[in-house]
C-alpha cells in the first residue's frame, strides 16, 4: 500500500509538471505527435539543417514528433526513420522498425541509400533509464557512438549531424573527437529543453569525411 501511495504521488507531480509545461501544451494545442518536436523546430530554425530535397535519417523516432516535422521539411528528399517503438509517420517516410546499430537495420538502410548518402543524421535516441546515473550515461554515450557510426557509414562529405546527448561522463571527449572530423561542433540547449534536465544536444556540421577506397 506504501509503495502504492509513493507511486501515485509521483507520477501526480509529472501530471502537475506536463500541465505547467508550455512546451506540452503547445504540442496538444497544435496536434504535434510529442514535446520534441519543438526541440528539432528550434535546433534548425538556429543551424539552418534541412532543405527540401536533404537526405535525412532519424535515429530514435518514435512517437514521432521529429518525423511529423521532417517529413514536411524534406519532402523532394528521403526521410528514413529508425525506432524498435511505433513511429506515426507518413507514407513518404521509410520506417524501420528495428535499434539502430543493429545489422539488419544497418542492412535495410544500405539498400534504401542504394549507394548514396545522407546530407543530415539526427539521433533523439535516449536509453531505457535504470535510476543508476553512471549506467545511464554509459548507456547515453553508447548511442552517441551509434550516431557517430552511421555518420562515417553514411554521411556524405559536408554533411550534418545533430544528436541528443547528456552532460556527463565522457560527453566532452566524444565531443572533442567530432571537432576532428567536423569544421563546426556546438552544444545547444533548445528552449524546449526542461531546464532541469542534463539534455543537450551536439550540432557537428560540415562532415570532413576521409576519401574513401
Ligand atoms: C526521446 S524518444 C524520441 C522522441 C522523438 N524524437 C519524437 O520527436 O517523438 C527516444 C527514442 O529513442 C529510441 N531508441 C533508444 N535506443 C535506440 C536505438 N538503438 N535505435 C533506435 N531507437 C532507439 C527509444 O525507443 C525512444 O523511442
């Protein structure tokens, strides 16, 4: 019955915060799919990533409010977006159901580029949170790691990538390893982004990608 009466008071003060959050309601007045979206709305009304015809792929998707997003932005392009949970996407979008950094996901982006590359990464993927914060952040830096792979897979020569990260263990290293292959890397914190929480975002532009072969 305790643990009962500690739940509930919990999950009152999440429903009291997501009342109070303009970001929430903004996204319930608008019919946006989640808060996220307005993280991406201002990431690229600040860094300019997305153009009509870009090749985008969209790691950690699901519900969705990034793709809703992207997929009005680049609609003369490709948008492949990669998520284990149900995404609401268009039909224009190439799903794949799947975690990305596995190779059958890996395998189906291959033969969706059918040899081209994207223009712009983007990953809003976030670990299943243990409480245990050292865990959490090893989890947190392994999908950064993740995104970083598909950029040297797939990223083309100048190319773009933007990821969600957290401040913590091993976040400045793995930033200062991007700034040797990128000409630009910044650290935002999106408005939309709750104050309290260790969420930034990495912006990596201008991809120096090695000659291949
Ligand atoms: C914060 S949510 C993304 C919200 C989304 N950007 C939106 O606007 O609706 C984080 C997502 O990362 C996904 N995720 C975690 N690990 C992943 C992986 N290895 N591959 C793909 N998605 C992953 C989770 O399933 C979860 O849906």
């Amino acid at each position: 019955m305790a643990g009962k009466s500690k739940r509930s008071k919990s999950s009152n003060r999440w429903l009291q915060r997501q009342q109070r959050d303009y970001f929430v309601r903004q996204a319930q007045d608008k019919g946006q799919v989640s808060r996220a979206h307005y993280k991406l709305v201002q990431i690229d009304q600040r860094f300019k990533l997305l153009r009509g015809n870009a090749r985008v792929l969209e790691l950690g998707a699901a519900p969705g409010g990034w793709t809703n997003y992207l997929q009005d932005k680049v609609s003369k392009g490709m948008l492949v977006a990669v998520d284990p949970l149900p995404i609401t996407a268009g039909a224009a979008t190439h799903v794949i159901a799947g975690e990305a950094g596995h190779p059958e996901v890996d395998a189906e982006i291959d033969q969706l580029l059918a040899g081209s590359q994207f223009d712009l990464v983007l990953s809003d993927m976030a670990p299943n949170i243990s409480g245990i914060r050292t865990v959490d952040q090893a989890r947190a830096m392994d999908l950064a790691d993740i995104a970083w792979s598909a950029c040297e897979m797939w990223l083309r020569r100048g190319g773009h990538l933007a990821i969600k990260a957290f401040q913590g263990e091993g976040l400045d290293d793995w930033v200062q390893a991007r700034r040797k292959a990128f000409k630009k890397v910044t650290m935002t914190k999106p408005k939309a982004s709750r104050p309290e929480s260790r969420e930034v975002f990495v912006v990596a532009q201008g991809y120096d990608r090695p000659p291949q072969g």
